[in-house]
C-alpha cells in the first residue's frame, strides 16, 4: 500500500475572488455560476519555489488554449491575473506555494444549460503551502493498477482541455483507492495508454523515453512539455507514440510527470513489477535533471543561487 | 432560426442550501465544495403542475442512482430532500415551479482530486417559476443539427450519470446555437443516434416507435421511461434500439423528450425535412396522451380536476 498525502487540518490558505482576498471559510461562489453547475470552467495548478512563481507564463497560456477549446472567452488579461496572484502570494507568505487559478464562464442569467446567457467570469485563486509530497514516492517508486475507466473520448471532450469536468480522473482515481495503490492509467477507446488521473505517463526502453502523443487523448502537461525538451538538451531521445498495455508493463521504466509532484517512477503495474521493480537510472538521471533546471529557472533567478 | 427562451431579469427564485433559505443573490457555495472544484456531483431537474410536484419520486431514485454510479453516498434521506423541496416551493408560492435538487460530493478536505477527503454532501434546492416555453416550439417543430461533438463513451463517465460534468452537452449545444438551431444530437463511438444535449429523442417509422437504447450511451430520462409505458398501454410499439444517423433522417416523425420541455416535435435535422416538415400525427397523438398522464398526475390529485 502506498503512503498517501495525509490531510492537514489547519492548512494556511488564501482565496482571491475576483480581487477579493477571502480566507478558506468566507470563500464562496454563486451557486447559479456555472462552473459550479455544469462544471464550465477551465483551470490551472501552478506553483512556487523560494516564493518565485515557477513557469507561470506556460500555465497562463495553457488556460488560454483550455477556454479557447470551449469557446470560453476570459475577460481578464495575463497581467491582471498575475497580478491577483502576486497578491494571493504575498497574503500567503510561503516559500513554496501550491496555486491553483480558476476561470469559470460566469454566473447564469437562466438556469441554461446554453452559454449565451452567462454573465462574465468568476477568477478563483487559491494559494496555499505547498508541503513536501511523501519521499517513499521517489525513493521507492509507486504502485498503479490499469483503470477500467476508459479516459474521455477527444472527441467528446478533449482531455487537453483541463476544465472543471473532472469526474472522468475522479473515477480513475477511486479505482486506484479502492485497490490501494497510488493512481490508476487509464486506456483510450483504441485500447492505448493515455494518462493517470492527474499525471503524463512516460516509459524507458534502452536508451530512449516514450511518451502518448496529444491524439491519444491527453492533457499536455508542462513538465512534460519541459522534460522533451530537456531531455533532448540532454541527447536522451524522445518518441511521442501510441503505447500498449502490455508496452508498458514490459518497459525497463515508467515515471509520472506532473507539476505539483514532477517526477514519480512507477515501480509496478497490476502486480506485475517494472524493471527491477525499483527506480531505474534513466528516471534518476531526469530528477537530476529536472530539479537542476527548477533550481535554474527559480532560485538562481532569485539571487540566491 | 428557432425561437428561444427569453432571459427574464428578474426571475422569481428561491434557493435552500442544507435547509436554509437564500434568495438568487445570497446563494452561495465554498469554492472549495467538489461540485465547484470537479463538477464531483449529482442532480435532477423536476417540476410541478398546479402546485404539485410531478413524479418526484422518480426523481429521487435517479438521483440515488447517478449517485451510487459515482460511489457518493448521501447522507440525506429522500424524505429529507422532499421536506426542503417543500420549503423552497411553499417560499416561492409559484403554481408551476421548476426544481433543480443538486447534491454535491462535499467540501474539500484538502485540493486532491481523492474524494476519500471530501466532507459530508452539500445539497442545494433551487425554485422558481417554470415559464411556459415557446410555443412554435409544439405547433411548428425544431430544426436540429447532428453535433461534430461525440457523446461520451460510457466506459469514461456514463451519460446515464446525470452530474455536475456537462461540458459535453455544453459543448452540442454550442454547436446548435452557431447554426442558429433549437439543439445538436450527439452520436456515439460507433456512429449511432445517442441523444440531444438535454432531452432523449425518439423516431416513428410507419406505426412504431423507436428510441435508442441505454448501452448507446444516453441518460434514462423519465419522460421517456413513461412514454414507453404509456406508447405501449395505448398499443404502440416501441422498440429500444440503435438508430443510425440515416436512419433518424429518413423517420416519418422524429421529436424528443425531457421534463421541463415535454414532447417537442423535431422537423428538420441537418436541413433535411422529416416527414413533411411539420410535427406528424404519431407525436401529436403522444403529445396528447401525455398531457392527460401529467392531468392524472396532478390536478385530479389535487382535487381540482
């Protein structure tokens, strides 16, 4: 059984709505908003280390292309955003701060289930501190099972889109829980690898990293994003292509990637182990190298490094 | 172009949020609250006729069903919830009310996408006044389009789950709006009829009537599930099986069903005419079975009838 991320009861935590800072009891939403409705909203999860905000642009541009995908125009600019969380931030006072930026469609003028009656959007931040995630997760690697939820259909609605639509990973994630293990990948219609409830999925083979591409029905995540580049940088090669099932569970490796959690190695997939059933080289090495590259981007940037 | 619902600015309405009463402005929800965060909750649209809430009861056991299809417990009877349902309708003193009882899987314990964190339910009543809709919508039909948008799949979230995850309707009916039509059906994986963004659809093909059945991926409205009972005990045939999208064009009558919006005759999918491009005799027949069904269930109750 793999630890699980205790709950702490008195998390510090800042809510900005709309530019009003609110703290966790106060802070409300209209019931008629339709991100609370028809989960109509479109959001990010960024975060800060050393209190700089880590690849913030990347996740404003991300939730510029989730609304336009849902035709969900924001009457906010970047800065204006950006500049509601610096305040959020600053209230917070932590180092190492877990954001999460929340656009909705707004608040209904009927109860439609037809946007052209929405009124404009809510902006929801939330800052809080960012604990440590459990050290067993990259020392000894993490246990995941394959779901029986089938992940949300392109088609239907793209899983690049990260909207307030959520129940599909809720489903995944339940799964996981219920079997006791860290998280569950869910497969496409065409029976192919897509992604865990909340995290890309990459595996090694030899000396080379795979990854789904975006048409397996994905959410492009940004350490993703970043790890093909800097493993490119690093002469690692990269193929974005369709994995099998049985692809994966036959890999020398498998890591997850994801912003709050970077990157996770997968030790084994329903009972069967990866590799040697512990972290292998090639998921070290790309710590090494992901942790080098956030020290680049946020404490040296600082002036502390 | 079709005729739609005018906004009314100053909508009579009432909100019961875990027994206590707001009105539109007061209403509100944590935004830490899963239904705001995921769209992690259940609901049910019903109404009542002459102050008499129509089959609330079947209602309930659907909503206890999407709920179990999501393993979210309720920690409220349905004894609980008609009590509310009451209090709500008696503050609104309205004779044709529509309800939406939406019960989310609660607060946040902390942001985790793990419901194992998530506290006990939030359950919000909403009331107001049910406007009676165009009526060129019955004497003349709706032109619909078929939705580039795909239903989802069944094996991701089952559309028989009626959640707080509606993007995918959202989605068709923001295809329907573009084409300046009344609504988009979706189709599924396979290619076959699934449904509208909000209301099952039916064919007639010579004496029969046709609809699709639950494995294409639909949601089991209770209009339908009565107009099956009540074709049949007036001896019309009804066959619950795929229909593909040629199919449904070619059909003497189409219409759909729901609960708010009735028997609503479809004349026009994709430009092409059903029938002779006005609502045929099959549905006007419907249409008049059924209103003596709502007559039985209501007004001759009440005394009045």
């Amino acid at each position: 059984m793999n630890e699980i991320k205790k709950v702490e009861k008195d998390e510090k935590l800042i809510v900005n709505i709309c530019g009003e800072i609110f703290n966790r009891k106060e802070a409300k939403i209209s019931v008629f908003d339709r991100g609370f409705l028809y989960g109509d909203s479109v959001y990010e999860v960024a975060r800060t280390y050393n209190g700089i905000p880590f690849l913030l642009q990347e996740h404003l541009d991300r939730l510029w292309h989730s609304a336009s995908l849902l035709n969900l125009s924001i009457n906010y600019t970047q800065d204006e955003i950006v500049h509601q969380v610096n305040r959020a931030l600053a209230e917070l006072g932590e180092e190492n701060a877990y954001i999460r930026i929340i656009i909705t469609r707004g608040e209904e003028g009927i109860l439609s289930l037809d946007p052209t009656f929405a009124k404009s959007n809510n902006l929801v931040i939330i800052v809080k501190d960012q604990t440590p995630n459990p050290k067993s997760w990259y020392q000894d690697g993490v246990k995941v099972i394959l779901a029986k939820t089938q992940r949300t259909n392109r088609m239907a609605v793209d899983p690049n889109i990260k909207s307030g639509n959520y129940l599909n990973s809720v489903l995944a994630i339940m799964e996981a829980r219920k079997e006791g293990v860290y998280d569950a990948i869910m497969l496409n219609v065409l029976g192919n690898i897509t992604e865990g409830s909340h995290s890309n999925i990459w595996m090694a083979k030899g000396k080379n990293l795979v990854t789904p591409p975006l048409t397996a029905g994905i959410l492009e995540g940004i350490t993703r994003k970043m790890l093909i580049q800097l493993a490119k940088g690093n002469n690692i090669q990269v193929d974005q292509k369709d994995i099998t099932p049985n692809e994966l569970i036959n890999a020398d490796e498998v890591f997850f990637t994801s912003t709050t959690r970077e990157i996770v190695p997968v030790t084994q997939i329903d009972n069967s182990p990866i590799g040697l059933g512990q972290p292998g080289n090639m998921t070290k090495e790309l710590i090494k190298i992901y942790s080098k590259f956030i020290h680049q981007q946020t404490v040296d940037q600082s002036g502390n490094g």
